[in-house]
C-alpha cells in the first residue's frame, strides 16, 4: 500500500462522508431555504414575498404556543434525561445493583418501543374509558371524573413531557456508559482507598471526564427536542385545542395539509437557526464550565 | 484485518443487492398493459374485503391488464402523494376525493377529465349523486364507487327500552332525557373528538344543512351569504348547547374514535354520534341480540330547521386517471376498463356481497347481509342527504374552526366569535371565494 | 471485573433498586400489553383492553403476514438498516478521527457543517429529495433509501465519534507515525479498535433509527419488494377502521430484532473495550 501524505489521507478519510451529506441534506435545505420566500397560493407558487412568511409564522399564536412547547421539551430533555442519563450510567457501570445487564436492557427498551404502541397504551389507562380512569369513578363514586391535565392549557404538556422522560433518558444513558469505559476502573479504586464519597468521586472524576460527551448530548437534546414529532403527534396530535402543538407539526401542516411550501420552510429555517442559537449558548457555558474545572 | 475483509464483503453484497434492485415498467411486447396504482386502501382491514374480492375477480378476467399497485393511508398517502405530484409523476390510476382534500392532484392540471369517456348509458346506471360536478372546474375527475355517511346517531334501544325513553322527536325532548339517563348511571351521548375533525364532520355540516338548507353553503362559500348568519351561528349554539348541558359523555374532547365506540359498545352510553362505516366494525365486534337493539338514525328535529330528519354524505374517494394517459391509447383503454369494472354492475355486484353500499344501483334486497350492513342499507334508502362541509372548504380553514369548536365545547369559546373568526379566514383566504 | 464497592451505603442500593424497580415494571407492561394483544382479535382489544386473550389466535399474525408482505419487508429492513448503519460507522469514524486528530483549521468549519445537519427534520427535505431521486433515477433503488439514511445518520455519528476520538491520547497516533505508518492506516488498525464502545453505541443508535424510519422509505420507493417493516405496519394502522390486532402483530415482528441486535452490541459496549490500549 504506497503511503498517502497526510493532507491526502485527511481528504480520503472526510471527504465520502462530507458529498453523501452535502448531497442528500444540504442541498435539499438550500432549496427549503429559497423556498421559505416565496408565497404560495392553490398549490402553486406565485411570486416572492420577502418576509411575509417569516413575519406571519412568528404572529401566530398557534405557533408561539408550539415554540413553548419545544422549550419545555428541551428543558426536561436537557435537565432531566441528561443527569438522569448519567446518574443511571453510572449507577450501572459501578454494579450498584445486582443484575446490571437486565436493568440495563429494561431502561433501553422504551426506545426500542414504537411511539404507536406507547400512545395506544397510555390511552388504555388514562383516557375517560382507561382503567386509571374507570377505577378512579368507582373509588370515588363520581361518573364524570377525567383526567383533568389532558385538558388544561397550561398543563397539557405535562403527561408528554413524562413520557419523553421515560422513553429517551436510555438514549444518553448508552452514550455515557460506552463513554465510562474510558475511564480506567484503577481511578475509582484508587479513588475509594483514599476514602474519597460516592458523591466526590460523580463532581470530580466522572463529570470533568464526560464533560466533552455532556455537551455532545445537550446538543442532540436541544436538536432532537425542537424537532420532536413522533411522539407527539401519536399521542395527542397537538390537541386538545392546540394545546400540545410542536413547531414540527405545524412545519407539517403547513407543508402537506396547507400545501403551503413557502410557510413549511420557512418554519424549517426558523427551527434551524433557533437550534444554532441554542446551541452556540450551550457551548458558552460548556466553555465556561471547562475553565472553571481545570 | 478480518474486520476489513468483512466490511468489504458486506459492500459486495450491497453493491450487487442494489443493482439488482428496483423494478422498472416492462415493455409490452405480449400484448399485456401494465400500469402502476396508488391507492387509499387498506386490504387486510375487514373493510375492504369487498376491494380485494374485486381485485381477484379482475385479475381473473383480464389476463392481460396488469396492476402495480401501491397501498397507503391517512397522513402519509397524501404526503407521498404531493411529492408525486410537485415532481408530476403521479401513478396511471389512483385515488382520489371530488372536493378540496385532494385539490393537490386534480387542481393542477394532472388528473384526466373523464367526461369524454363516460356515455350516458354507462352513468344512468349509478345513484344520481355519482355524478355530481367535481373540483371548481365542474368535471368528471374520478368515479366513486361508494359513498360515505358521515352523520348516524346509532341509538341503543334495549337501554331505552328499559328507562321507559323513546329515540327523541327534537332536540329539546333529547335535552330532557338527560337527567334520566344520568339517574339510571349511563352516559347519553359517545362521541370521540380528540381528533378535532370529527364534531365538524359528523355533526355541523348536518346541522347547517337543516337551519339553511342544501343551497346555503354553496352561497356562503362564495360569498353571497356569510357565515355570521343565523344558520352557522345557530348550528354551532346547537353544539355548545349539547356540550353544557351535559349530553356528551365526560371527555367528549379526550376520546379517540374507538374509544368512544368501546364506551357505547361497553353499553355504558345510549347514543353513538358517528359515521356510517362503523357499521362492518360492528357486525365484527358485538353480539348479535346487542346489534338487533342498535337503531340507526339521525339528529332529531331543531326548532326552525328547514329540511327535515338529514343525514350528511359524500361521494367516498374514488378512482381518477393520470392526464398523462391520454397520449397512450392502450393504456387509457385498460385503466378505463379496471375502474368501470369496479365501479359498474360485476365489481359493484361482488363489493355489494361484502357489505358495501355501491354508487352503482343494486336491488340490494337479495343480497345477504349481516345485521348492522342491512340496517346501513336502510339508513341509506330512507335519509335524504346532505353536504359535508370539510369537503367543501378550504383545510386550513376548517382546522382553524375544528379547534374553535374544540376549546367551544371545553368551555372557551362563544358561537358569534367563531363565526365571525371564521368568516374573516374566508373571506381573505379561501379558493371558494377567489 | 466485579468491582462493586462495599463502602455504597445501603441507603442508596436500596434507592436505586426502587427506582430500577419502577421504571423495569413502567418498561414491560406495554411490552407484555402488545405481545399478548397480538394474539387477540380486534373485538376483544375493543371490549376487554387489558385481559388476556379468551383464545389466542394467530389470526393477526397468519393476515399480517399474508397482506403486508412481511419477510420481504423483514429482509428489506435488514438490508437498508444494516448496509446504512455499517457504513454511517465507519465514514463517521473515518471523519471523527480526520476532524480530531489532524490539526487542520478547515475541521471546525467542516464539523459545524455536519452539526448544522442535526437540526434538519425529514420533513424540510422530503419533498426536493423526492424530486432529485426520480430525475436522477434513483428513485426506487435500494441505493436511494440507502443514501439518506447514511446522510441523516451521518451528525449524530460525527458527533459522537469526534466527543470520543478527541479522548484518544495523541502519544498512541504519534507513536505509529514514528514506525512508519501512514494515517489511513492508523485509521484502520488504531482508531478502529480503539473505538469499539463508542462504535457499539453509534451502531445502536444508528441501527433503531434507521429501524424504525418510515417516511423516507415510503416517499422514495413503490411497491412491496422495496418496502420495509415500518411501511407495511403503517399499512394496517387503517384511517377508518383501526385494525389493533394486526397492527400488534405486525410490531411484535418489528421490535424484536431491536432487543436482539441491543442484547448482542450491548457485549461490545461494555466487555469489547481493551482498557490497557488507552493506559498511559
């Protein structure tokens, strides 16, 4: 094998990853982006409209509401499946517990679960004719007892955001436990035979150790949690009202049951540049934080 | 270096999987059409039964006409199918709505008019309503080979019966049975509205047609009347009357069709707001003697309706033809014949016998059917019917007032406001009023 | 390998138990609610929700197989999720270990790039990626499904690779350039092997992605010898008439494999790492 100088091997070893993604991904976007000017009227597009897309989609308050809702995806997904992830990563790499490997398989299977089956189910026991409900009526002898969350505006969210908690903290968790293994075992015995708490051994060895993944993982938080469809859509569709509607599900209405492309896209860009906000903000603190552990 | 050699055999084998792969339109050297389908159907759904009698039946006495179908539902058939038809490569056959739903296709100049296909002698044979015009051209775009009711209130008789009640002659007297009902611990009214669409669709066009009659709506579409006038608004106070008064099960806006079916089926509620092609469901899933006691009928009389005991129906999907056709002879003859066959007297026969209600005339008398088939059969012959008002309007509209009405019936929301919300979308955004 | 500590206080094991404990049982019931469904006919799953079936049946299975073409669709979904997740692996590692390891300043640029396509939803793109397909021929090709799903694993795989790679001391690299190595081959007999965790994890996670994708498969190829698994269970999911039988069958076939292939990567993740290759 004749050797490839270095500027070479850095091209041989990029580039077939960098054409299959500016192919497939980046160039359908550029298009979206173009799109996400033009106006659209009877399926067909007649004209550019500047902003006009741009200014309706921000007015509107169904897609306000369903900005909030992102928020507050990303917020259980970034404060709560995070630390849990690596709390039960953690838990599991140093054997707390017997029977490491079935609790291990146990918190991976929500995500193996179709989002169909786990709304089909929740339905089964929290909707007017679920078995939480129906046993809730018979204790309490009132026949016109409901879930009342369901149906709150400002509450709704809850019993998704629940779910999501349940259904992807796995995800981090199998990122962070394949990242442990980094960490050579001899540093928490050493650790422990100077007598070093559990507690210490999580703020000082492990932490700064998955500092670089912690913030590789909020980054798929924050994009996964303002893209998020599945889930949502299986579960309430965006309803009551439009109490639970995602800016994905608006991106989808607008695109396939308006078929309005110029609105669809421009609610892609919108999603898009608000991620890089975000995340840019995450790497500011992430910077901040490395400072402060070195 | 095994890894290597394993990765590279795994690449062998993709490369050759993917040369292979992909099938492509044969050529017709033996005399055989192929042509490719794309269709809202869904074959293993007892539903469709019928459908897929009919493809055997075709398949055996036309050799030489060959159907690539693809199936798909809901959300996603019409997702695909805008892809399909922003690049205008759409299928040879598909399906397809007259109205709005799929204005996608046959508003943009890729479904065939077939108006020119069509003799007198071939429509005199179908239920007059077949041939209704279609999309804002007034053609003939596609064949229904059925249609669909989307207003029944199916009424459990054994529990009335036993309350001493009669299915109520007005909606006052259906206000007054409630305490009754309530007393004797069932729910009166099921209805499953999670899905907002379902008050719209199984209610208020019903509602609107008896305040205003068949000809209103066509008036407010194009704006020569408006929907802040009295047979809109009063419709709509017709919901929010039944919704505070309690005639809805608790949760009418949590329940998902089926479960709503699974409260009436459970014979913890009286009545059943739903469509007509529950129907095969039910002969599926309850008992007999339960089936006998199910009377189907309609909304009872309103104070200043002007048509009387209307249900609502629309052509169901039907078949339509790629434009592209015209320019093959052949092809064009065999998609003809594949959707007349269907929709005419031997496919319409054959679906008749597996419970459908054909747009073709049938005596359907002398068909066996099972109990609640009948009773749709009857439902059918006996209720005049009207519009359905999603068909009609543009979709985003109509969402917009689907979840008016849904925050309306959880207690936001008042019928003047809507109205005049609604009239305001319409008259700045809706094709009917261009 | 055992090194559970006896110094955990019991507070905690007991804690930690009580919240495995939970979270096995919140996991399995709806498991166990599909699996036994499946062998109930949809009026029974109307009427009695939770009992167990009154007669099995392998009615659901016997249809699902029968209508929704599923072998095929079950080997499709092997094919298009293998081939993609085999090679999403490797071009990311190859990227990771290109973005890391070589100093170049054009890395950030190129890395901000890849990151840009984690925010990107199926949604924004299906439509041009539809158009460019057909005018491109590959519309209906193994190789079109396969494409995109390598594009759309490639930013979560890159990630992941380059958080890991950077981790790699540079001594290890350095060393074998001094014996004389040249990069690619560092690539494949270092960084390779080095990587199995992280490899384990993006295999996992690349894999269920692509399992259960739907909606480009389905925009992007026609007809049932190109489908997958998730195309034909959504062909039951019935717009009119939900089918619930059917569809449990048709997920229980779905699901299964994704146990599979976690319990056998779940080894990789956990035993397969060489800890002395990273001792300093």
């Amino acid at each position: 094998m004749p050797r490839l100088n270095k500027r070479a091997s850095y091209l041989t070893l990029l580039l077939p990853a960098f054409i299959i993604y500016i192919g497939i991904i980046i160039f359908p976007i550029l298009v979206s982006f173009g799109l996400s000017f033009t106006e659209w009227k009877r399926f067909k597009m007649t004209g550019f409209n500047g902003l006009d897309n741009y200014i309706s989609i921000l007015t509107d308050p169904v897609f306000q509401r369903s900005l909030w809702n992102n928020v507050q995806i990303m917020l259980i997904s970034v404060l709560g499946q995070i630390p849990l992830g690596i709390i039960l990563a953690y838990l599991l790499h140093r054997k707390w517990v017997r029977g490491t490997k079935f609790f291990e398989f146990m918190i991976f299977l929500p995500v193996t679960i179709s989002s169909v089956v786990i709304a089909l189910l929740w339905n089964r026991v929290f909707s007017p004719v679920g078995i939480y409900t129906t046993f809730v009526r018979m204790i309490t002898h009132n026949p016109d007892y409901v879930v009342k969350i369901f149906e709150s505006e400002k509450f709704a969210m809850i019993p998704v955001l629940l779910v999501l908690l349940w259904q992807y903290t796995s995800l981090y968790m199998v990122i962070f436990l394949a990242n442990l293994q980094r960490i050579p075992s001899s540093v928490f015995e050493a650790a422990l035979i100077d007598g070093a708490k559990e507690s210490t051994i999580i703020w000082k060895i492990v932490l700064p150790a998955l500092s670089t993944v912690i913030f590789t993982c909020s980054v798929l938080a924050i994009s996964g949690s303002l893209k998020s469809f599945d889930l949502v859509y299986a579960m309430t569709a965006g309803g009551p009202v439009n109490y639970t509607y995602v800016m994905a599900l608006y991106l989808y209405q607008h695109t396939f049951t308006f078929h309005n492309y110029g609105k669809g896209s421009a609610v892609s860009i919108i999603i898009v540049l608000l991620s890089v906000g975000l995340i840019s903000l995450v790497r500011g603190i992430y910077d901040k934080a490395q400072k402060k552990f070195e | 270096m095994k890894k290597t050699a394993l990765f590279a055999l795994v690449l062998v084998l993709a490369m050759t999987f993917v040369s292979a792969a992909g099938t492509k339109e044969q050529s017709s050297d033996d005399g055989t059409v192929t042509l490719t389908a794309y269709m809202q159907i869904d074959p293993a759904n007892d539903q469709y039964a019928g459908h897929n009698a009919v493809m055997a039946a075709f398949e055996e006495k036309y050799p030489n006409i060959k159907l690539d179908i693809e199936y798909a539902s809901g959300e996603a058939f019409h997702q695909k199918f805008q892809s399909m038809a922003a690049s205008k490569q759409i299928p040879d056959i598909y399906t397809c709505y007259g109205g709005a739903r799929t204005a996608y296709v046959t508003e943009t100049g890729l479904t065939l008019d077939l108006t020119p296909y069509l003799d007198d002698a071939f429509k005199s044979q179908f239920a007059s309503a077949t041939w209704n015009p279609q999309g804002s051209a007034g053609v003939i775009y596609m064949i229904p080979p059925a249609f669909s009711v989307c207003h029944t209130i199916y009424a459990n008789t054994a529990i009335l019966d036993k309350l001493g009640l009669e299915y109520p002659k007005t909606f006052d007297e259906w206000l007054s049975q409630i305490p009754t009902i309530r007393a004797a611990g069932y729910y009166p009214v099921s209805m499953g509205n999670k899905d907002p669409w379902v008050v719209n669709s199984w209610l208020l066009g019903t509602l609107i047609e008896r305040f205003g009659g068949k000809e209103w709506i066509m008036k407010a579409a194009k704006g020569e009347a408006s929907f802040t006038d009295e047979p809109f608004v009063k419709a709509l106070d017709v919901i929010k009357q039944m919704s505070d008064a309690g005639l809805f099960s608790p949760g009418v806006n949590q329940m998902s069709n089926s479960e709503a079916d699974q409260e009436f089926y459970q014979q913890k509620s009286v009545y059943l707001i739903d469509a007509g092609w529950r129907t095969s469901a039910m002969d599926a899933a309850l008992p007999a003697d339960q089936r006998e006691a199910i009377k189907m009928t309609v909304f009872p009389a309103l104070d200043g309706e002007v048509t009387h005991n209307t249900s609502s129906a629309v052509a169901s999907e039907g078949f339509a033809l790629s434009k592209a056709l015209e320019k093959d002879k052949a092809k064009l003859d065999a998609a003809l014949t594949f959707i007349k066959f269907y929709t005419g007297t031997e496919g319409a026969t054959i679906r008749a016998e597996h419970g459908d209600v054909p747009s073709y005339n049938l005596d359907l008398s002398k068909v066996n059917l099972d109990v609640m088939q009948k009773k749709f059969v009857e439902f059918s012959a006996e209720y005049p019917m009207g519009y359905v008002f999603d068909s009609i309007m543009d979709g985003e509209g109509v969402t917009m007032l689907n979840t008016d009405l849904q925050a309306m019936m959880m207690g936001n929301g008042d019928p003047k406001q809507i109205a005049a919300d609604y009239e305001a979308w319409v008259a700045a955004n809706d094709s009917n009023r261009d | 390998m055992d090194h559970r500590m006896k110094t955990i206080s019991h507070g905690w094991t007991v804690t930690a138990y009580i919240f495995l404990i939970i979270f096995t049982l919140i996991t399995v019931l709806p498991v166990l609610w599909m699996l036994y469904s499946s062998f109930k006919p949809m009026g029974e799953i109307m009427m009695h929700p939770l009992r167990l079936p009154s007669a099995p049946t392998l009615a659901n299975y016997r249809k699902a197989f029968e209508y929704g073409n599923l072998v095929v669709s079950f080997l499709n979904s092997v094919f298009y999720s293998g081939i993609s997740t085999v090679s999403t692996v490797l071009l990311a590692l190859g990227a990771g270990f290109a973005l890391t390891k070589f100093g170049y300043k054009s890395s950030k640029v190129y890395f901000g790039f890849f990151t840009l396509g984690l925010l990107i939803t199926v949604n924004s793109v299906i439509t041009p990626l539809f158009i460019m397909e057909t005018s491109t021929g590959l519309y209906n090709t193994r190789l079109g499904v396969v494409l995109p799903y390598i594009a759309f694993g490639l930013p979560m795989a890159i990630l992941l690779s380059t958080s890991y790679i950077r981790g790699i001391p540079d001594a290890l690299i350095e060393a074998a350039v001094i014996d004389g190595a040249d990069y690619v081959q560092i690539f494949w007999k270092i960084i390779l092997i080095v990587s199995t965790p992280v490899m384990a994890t993006m295999a996992i996670l690349t894999f269920l992605g692509n399992w259960n994708e739907f909606l480009m498969v389905f925009t992007l190829t026609s007809g049932d010898n190109m489908r997958s698994l998730p195309v034909s269970i959504n062909s039951f999911a019935g717009r009119l008439n939900e089918d619930y039988g059917l569809q449990f069958a048709a997920l229980v076939v779905g699901t299964v494999p994704m146990f599979i292939l976690y319990l056998v990567a779940h080894e990789s993740v956990i035993k397969g790492f060489g800890e002395g290759a990273l001792k300093e």
